[in-house]
C-alpha cells in the first residue's frame, strides 16, 4: 500500500511539472535566458516566406469579433526614389486605388465598401520615407469569408498589377497637389531636426514641381524595380483559421514571379553637419526664452532582451537628470525618443528669462551633467533609480486589439523592433535592471556627450524681438556649455526621498456603510439582450443603464447625467450662480472633511469629477469593481450632501477678482488661432454659444456671489432624481453590482420644487451668411459651408442625418476630388444636438486653390441640387447601412467600455430610445432612398448656408 501511494505521489508531480512547463511558457527556462535572446513574438505568431520572397505573419486574435485586420508592407518609400521621380512613391500609392487589373477604375474602393468598410478608415494607405503601407481593417463573419479572397486578389493587383493610365495618372495630380497645400508641418524647427540628407532630400509628398513633373512612365519604371514580392511582406491578425489563410495566401500571392533584378534596399542612415547646426525663431507670447540642445545618436531597437535593458537604463539616466535638475533649481527638462531612421534625440530643453539667465542655465545643465560623468551616483541614489524604474516596468499580458497589434507588427517588419510580453523574459529584463551599476548609466551619458561634441543642434525661441543683452548665439551657447563643464564640482548630494509609511485611512462610514435592497424601489426593469445591458428604471424617476464588459483592469466607470445646466437659467439667475458647480465640488462632502476624504479615493483608487454644460450637468466616477458600495456612496452623497468650504470659496472668488480683465498666455494665443475664431462664428450663429454669461462678469458679481446659494442650486440640479440617468460600464459582475446601485440611488428623494427647464428648441437663422478671416496657407482657401436647422430627435432621424452626412461625403470625393482633382480630402462633419435644442449642423469643409473656388462652389451647389431632384440608389443606400452596422460591431465590442459608455450618453442626451438602439438594423431598414431625399429637400437649403473662410488672397 506504501509503495502504491509513493508511486501515486511521484506520478502527481511529474504530472503537474509538465503542466507547469506548458502552462508557464519559459518559466523553468529562466536561468538560461540571456541579453542575446531574441524577444518572442506574441503567442500563436505565424511567420513564414512564400518561394517568390513574400512574407507573411498571420496571428489569430479574438477581439474585435467579426473582424480582420490585413496590411501589406512595403520596405519601400520615397527614400528609394531617383531625382527625377521625387514623389513618386506617394503618387504611386494613389494609383493603387485609381485602377488594377481585376479592380479598373474605382472598383476595389466601390467592393469593399459594399462589405460595410469605408474608403479612408478602413480601406487607406500611407507612405513613409522607408515604407509603403497598405491597409484594410475587413469585417469578417462565418458566412461572408468570400471577403478574404477578394483581400488577396487586391494586395495581388497593388503588388503586381497596377494600371497606370496616362489621363488618370494626369488628373490625380491635382488631388496630390491640393494634399500638399493642406499639410502643415506643425514644428517650427523641422528643418534644423532633419539635418541635411537623403532624407531631407526626398520628403514622401514631393515638391508641386515634382508632382507636376511626374507621369506614368516614371511610375512604371519605380512601381517595376521596386514592387516585387521579397520586397513586401503581409500581415494578418483577427479571426482567422492559419491553415486556411496559409492556403489562400499562397494560392493567390504565390503566383507572383519574383523579380530576376531583386537587389537588396538599401538603408539609408540619418546624418547632421559636424559642430553645431543653429534655428532662430521669435515669439512673443512666451514669458520664457527656450533652447533645445538636441544631439542626434543611434537609437536602439528593441530586438533583443540587452535592448529593453539598454532603453530601462536610459530612461534611469533621464530619471536621474532630472530629478537633479529639479533638486537644484535648473530650468530644464530632458528626454530622449526615437525622431527619424536610426537616430533618437537626446533633448535638454532649457529655460530663461533673458539671454544672461539661460546662458547661466545651460551652464548649470553642462555642470550636472558633467559632474554625473565624472562621479557617477551614490548608492542611495542608484537604489531610488532602479526601484522607481521597476515600480513602472511590468508584463503586460492582456488581450489587445487587432488593429492594436498589427502597429507593433509594422515596427517589428520595418525596424525589427519587438514588443516584451512573456512574462518570464520581463522577470529577466527586471533583474537586469536591478544590477545596475553606476558605471552603466555613466557609460549611457558618456556616448551621448561625445555624439555632443561631434554633432548638436539648437533650437532657439527667444521671447522678444529686442533685448538689451542681443540673441543668443551658438558660440554663446557653446561657450556656456564649456563654461559648466570647467566649473570646480564636488560629488551630488544625493538626500534620499523620504519613504514616509502612510497609515491606512479609516473608511468614512458614510461610504462604506451598504444601503439595504428593496425590490419595491424598482419601477420597471429590462434586459437588452443583444446590446449585454440592463436597464432599470427605479420609482423615484432614476434611470441605471449598465453594460459589463471585459476591461482587464476591473473598473466600474460611471456616469450621471441630468437634465439642467446653465443655459435654462435667466442671465441674472446665471450670474447669480456663476459657476457654482466649481465653487460647491470645493467642498467635498459634508459629512466628511475634505483632506480625509481625498487620502481616502487615493488610497483606494476612487475618482469623480462633477461638471456642467448649458443644458446638462454630469458627474463622472470610477472605482475598482470590488469598491461598488464606496463608489456608489460617494456618488449619492457627492449629488444630495456636498460640503461647503467657505474659506478656499472665499480665497478663489478674491483671486477670480483680482484676475479679471487680464490676459493669460493661453488667452494670447487663442485670440491669434484662426482656426478657434472660426469656430467661434460658426457656434454663434448655430447655438452652440447660448450661455455668455462670462462675457458680462464684473467685479460686483463676484463680490455678490453666495457660497450657500451657490450649494442650494447645486443640491437641487444634481439631486433630482427625476431627470438622473447614470451609465456604468467596466469589467463588474452584474448579480454584484446591480442591487448596490439599486439601493444606493433609490435613497434619492424626490424633489417638491424642480429647477426650471427650458426645453425649447433653438431655431436657426434663415438668412445667408458669410465671414472670412486672413490666415491658411500659401495660394489656398479653407471653406466651412454650414447647413443647420431642427430635427425631431429619434435613433432613426439621427441615423438619417448621419446618413445624409455619408451621402454629401460619397458625392464630393467622387466629383471634386476623382473627377475635376479640384481638392484632395473634402470633409463633411456632422454635430447633433437632440435635448432640449433639437438641432442639427453639416459642416462641409473644403481647401481648394484659391482660384478655384468659384468652380468648387458651383459643383457643391450642383452636387446638393441632384440630390434633392433624384434619390440615391437603394444599392448605394445598402452599402452605406451595411457600414454602420460593421462599424457598431467594431467600435462596440465587449473590451470597449470608455466607447459604450460615450454611446449611452450621446444617447440618452439626445432623445434615443434603448428599444430603437436594440433594433438598431430593424431602424436602418426602415430608411429609403425617398426617406433621405425628403430630408435633405427639407434640411440643407443652398440659400440659407452660413459660410465661414480663411485665406491668404487679398
């Protein structure tokens, strides 16, 4: 019997050993790793090369469901182009979807947009100065995997079969002309950051001559040497069968020949003058001068265990400077981040008051910088380094989704760079990171002060256009630098951050104190079954909408919304209560002092915010899953039992008087942004500007203000129960959650006395307008053409106006973009606003030449008047439907709880019902080509459009 159960025992645990190898991925194998170990790719990755070159990586993914994310990657960009075929590799990327063999004309764009998919987001592409992307985000369901086929036949034809047409090609300069002028740059230092190389030579979008001087024989002979089968490779990731898609893939792709002239692509190196390359600019809104000392050196990419230690070690080095910097009172910040190719900038960005003052700090940059070379850093100080590193460096093991993964599989294709998941190589990374020494971190600084010495750009804003002290010069700078690094120094006193031992703070029992279940409180009760929601309507007029979902951090997020805001409000009454909700969250909660309070929701990770619109107040909350009964006190007793803090109300509403009439930066530059004084106009004149009250505060308001009326209207706005909605979404157990929300906001008592409500509706102005202001870019327009007026709210008017929206988007792509080559991305937005405004704005925005928008204006009047006169096909209205319905599986998945929760507040704030949300096909059905034709007969009225424009053109 002995011997049966000894044998018994060691059987047992060999058994559960081979699980545990199985189960723990390289945990038993972790003495072995080494820093040349390559980092694994993510679990169930499939990586193979077809005979002709072409290589896959195909890795299954669950989430979203219903969905495939496909992209080819080129190792071609506009660094491959010849001089006189600058830009070419961008106008090539448009011809792919401008004509192929199988697909001519727009065909590819019309097919895949007959699944659902929409040109722009989910057919696109992109080209670099290494790469050429092409992307197609499919959806992807058991009985519609034809789509997969037609996929490849696509990548077939964009890799092998591209039909250059004279004409055509001709005509899609202008697009690519029009996308030129659009694109700002949007860094006032690009050029100096570039440096002077191939890459500055060959920017992907080209020159306007380049692009005019392109045609289609100069494509050919790029898209010929370059496009060939060992120069791409295709990724794969959702919900695939690998066999499958192994078989397709070679069957299609496969039979592409490889090329007999196939030579290696080049690598081109970023490279920068010797010595110090110099950028002045001025600005006059800045309170500081500031010069970025930026020294270009070799990144590292993550291919290997030593590279994750090696970029640890680095952001210690940062760490380090820092918090140096701030300990002595240096005015500088310092990070380090890939820019370009294989080059990371190094950046110290220092800051001064005048020339003499950041001539002083950047010697006392060189100073601390040189004293950690030469000394290097204490034990202490090491010590506090790597435990702060490691507090922040952990796996991350949680279910990503697809679109998500394939961006770290293009840096993986592009650069090799591969992202650390398994857990046991992060255990590794981790103990490397706790041997650091000294001498590591010193050797990091030290490559990069030498690259200092060979090659360094400044990047100078000074402040003013005169100063008596004259502009900072690069030989100032560089003689400030050698003046710190000559400086006597002693070894860093390093004094330890205080490890204060912080006593658990006692649960205020008015948070932690359960409120008792009563089923009688429930007025009504519903499962949404399609939607995964509850909805439960309690007999004080409280509404819960939860949706669980699988977020990885079991959070609950919760918001509640009510009716009210400052908008239904007189202009004496809202003054009167200027900005209560402010002054009131001050206070905390009554029961609770307010320091006691606030080490409370720190300590256990609780969160709220209250805030309030023209029409609408909301309180915003969140909590671990396990903290309901705390969150949902909190949120009750924050909405019926806010406490008054007299003393800070008294100091805020003192410093509100003192800054009235001045101006802060941020004023400054607001009022010299075009773009928001354009916005401005608009919202004027469609009401979105309905409370102004700020514009006539005054000294005597403020000093009237009353803490205790201020708390009187916040208690009656947040603590009706009538007009209250609160959404939950998050990683929760309903059977849990529920009965604590349940009882919690049933307390809430009904209100004798409402707030008033102005539910009328705000009725748009008939009349024609037009505003232009002087800004945009060289020889362009930018035109906003606003059509609003009234709707009556309902999902399915909402989704009329969106579909009209995608109609009037289909119509200008198609005519003044693909037929006249007039702009290049033409836009129209949508905004809706259904309780209690009912109104509704298109907003068409086109950048155009500036002479041409005469004829852009004619064709958008043209193109509005054929809609009004003939419906759209019920083909083109099908298409459009099976896109909302692929884009509400994609957005609304079941690890989207930020996004279902944005969707049950735009809901419930504009007039949509639940049961029309569930049925939501059934509400796309309901709409035909005359539907929509009706609408827009009655919605968009060319005579009445408000137009708003910037321009360059006197």
């Amino acid at each position: 019997m002995k011997k049966i159960r000894k044998k018994f025992i060691l059987s047992t645990f060999w058994l559960f050993f081979i699980f545990g190898l199985l189960f723990s991925g390289c945990a038993f194998a972790q003495p072995s790793l080494s820093g040349d170990r390559l980092i694994s790719l993510p679990r169930g990755t499939v990586e193979g090369k077809l005979q002709n070159g072409l290589r896959y990586i195909i890795l299954p993914n669950a989430l979203p469901r219903h969905c495939v994310e496909v992209r080819m990657v080129m190792d071609v960009g506009s660094l491959q182009e010849e001089d006189d075929q600058r830009g070419g590799a961008h106008f090539l990327e448009h011809s792919a979807f401008i004509g192929t063999k199988h697909f001519p004309n727009r065909s590819l764009i019309d097919y895949f947009e007959g699944h659902g998919m929409k040109f722009g987001r989910d057919i696109n592409a992109f080209t670099g100065f290494d790469r050429t992307i092409y992307w197609l985000s499919l959806p992807y369901y058991s009985d519609h995997t034809e789509i997969l086929d037609s996929t490849f036949l696509a990548l077939h034809d964009w890799l092998s079969e591209i039909e250059f047409d004279g004409a055509r090609v001709k005509k899609e300069r202008g697009v690519i002309v029009e996308e030129l002028r659009g694109y700002q740059q949007n860094d006032d230092f690009y050029r100096l950051k570039m440096g002077h190389n191939r890459y500055s030579e060959r920017i992907p979008l080209g020159t306007e001559h380049d692009i005019n001087s392109i045609d289609s024989d100069r494509l050919k002979a790029f898209y010929k040497r370059w496009y060939n089968p060992s120069h791409a490779t295709v990724l794969i990731v959702g919900q695939v069968n690998v066999p499958e898609v192994v078989e397709k893939l070679t069957h299609t792709l496969g039979s592409i020949p490889s090329s007999r002239d196939d030579k290696p692509i080049i690598k081109f190196d970023m490279s920068y003058a010797k010595g110090a390359s110099w950028m002045h600019i001025v600005d006059s809104i800045q309170s500081d001068s500031k010069l970025e000392v930026i020294v270009p050196h070799t990144t590292c990419v993550r291919r290997t265990l030593q590279d994750v230690v090696t970029k640890q070690r680095m952001r210690m080095l940062l760490q380090c400077l820092d918090d140096r910097f701030t300990t002595d009172g240096v005015k500088c910040n310092v990070s380090n981040d890939w820019y370009l190719a294989n080059k990371d900038h190094f950046v110290l960005s220092i800051r001064g008051t005048s020339t003499i003052d950041l001539e002083r700090q950047i010697s006392a940059v060189s100073a601390e910088c040189h004293r950690l070379l030469r000394f290097g850093v204490s034990h202490d100080e090491l010590q506090q380094l790597v435990d702060s590193r490691l507090n922040h460096f952990a796996s991350d093991t949680t279910q990503n989704l697809s679109a998500n993964i394939c961006d770290d599989f293009v840096d993986y294709i592009t650069a090799g760079d591969r992202t650390l998941w398994m857990p046991c190589e992060v255990e590794w990374v981790r103990q490397q990171v706790a041997m650091t020494t000294s001498s590591q971190l010193q050797q990091l600084l030290g490559d990069v002060l030498k690259q200092m010495r060979r090659s360094r750009l400044y990047a100078y804003t000074s402040v003013k256009k005169d100063t008596k002290e004259g502009y900072l010069t690069a030989k100032k700078a560089d003689e400030a630098w050698r003046m710190g690094e000559k400086q006597q120094m002693k070894p860093y006193h390093f004094q330890r951050k205080e490890q204060v031992t912080e006593m658990r703070v006692k649960a205020p029992m008015c948070l932690v104190q359960p409120a008792t279940f009563m089923s009688e409180s429930i007025k009504s009760q519903q499962q949404w079954g399609d939607l995964g929601i509850e909805e439960v309507i309690l007999k004080n007029g409280v509404r819960l909408i939860l949706r669980p979902t699988i977020d990885e951090d079991s959070v609950i997020s919760l918001a509640a919304i009510g009716r009210g805001g400052t908008a239904d409000l007189s202009l004496p009454q809202q003054l009167k209560v200027y900005d209560a909700i402010s002054y009131v969250d001050m206070g905390g909660l009554s029961k609770v002092a307010n320091d006691s309070l606030l080490s409370y929701m720190t300590q256990e990770s609780l969160s709220m915010t209250v805030g309030e619109d023209a029409f609408w107040h909301q309180l915003l909350a969140s909590s671990p899953s396990n903290k309901a009964t705390e969150l949902f006190n909190l949120v009750y007793q924050k909405m019926c039992f806010p406490g008054i803090n007299r003393e800070d109300f008294k100091e805020t509403v003192a410093a509100e008087i003192e800054d009235l009439g001045k101006d802060t930066i941020l004023d400054k530059m607001l009022s010299h942004d075009i773009d928001r004084l354009m916005t401005m106009t608009i919202d004027s004149l469609v009401g979105n500007s309905v409370d102004n009250s700020r514009s006539y505060l005054t000294k005597s308001v403020l000093e009237t203000l009353d803490i205790d009326t201020l708390t009187n209207y916040y208690k009656r706005l947040f603590g009706d129960p009538s007009r209250l909605t609160i959404v939950m979404t998050g990683n929760f157990s309903m059977r849990e959650v529920l009965p604590k929300a349940i009882a919690t906001f049933a307390q809430m008592p009904k209100q004798t006395v409402p707030l008033p409500l102005n539910n009328t509706p705000f009725r748009v102005g008939k009349e024609m307008f037009t505003k232009g202001f002087d800004g945009g870019n060289d020889h362009q327009t930018l035109v906003n053409y606003v059509f609003a007026g009234n709707y009556s709210p309902s999902l399915r008017n909402s989704l009329c106006l969106k579909l009209i929206r995608d109609v009037l988007q289909d119509r200008l792509l198609k005519v003044l973009r693909e037929r006249e080559n007039l702009v290049y991305s033409p836009f129209v937005d949508l905004y809706y606003n259904g309780v209690p405004q009912q109104k509704y704005e298109f907003m068409i925005t086109v950048s155009m030449k500036d002479g041409n928008q005469q004829r852009v204006e004619y064709l958008l009047q043209d193109i509005i008047n054929q809609l009004k006169t003939t419906p759209i096909t019920a083909s083109e209205l099908n298409k459009m439907k099976r896109s909302f319905l692929v884009t509400k599986d994609k957005v609304l998945n079941d690890k989207a709880p930020s996004e279902w929760k944005t969707a049950l507040m735009s809901l419930v704030k504009n007039g949509e019902s639940l049961h029309d949300f569930e049925h939501y096909a059934m509400c796309l059905n309901e709409i035909t080509p005359k539907t929509l034709q009706e609408m827009i007969n009655e919605l968009i009225v060319w005579n009445q459009r408000y137009v708003v424009y910037k321009t360059q053109k006197k």
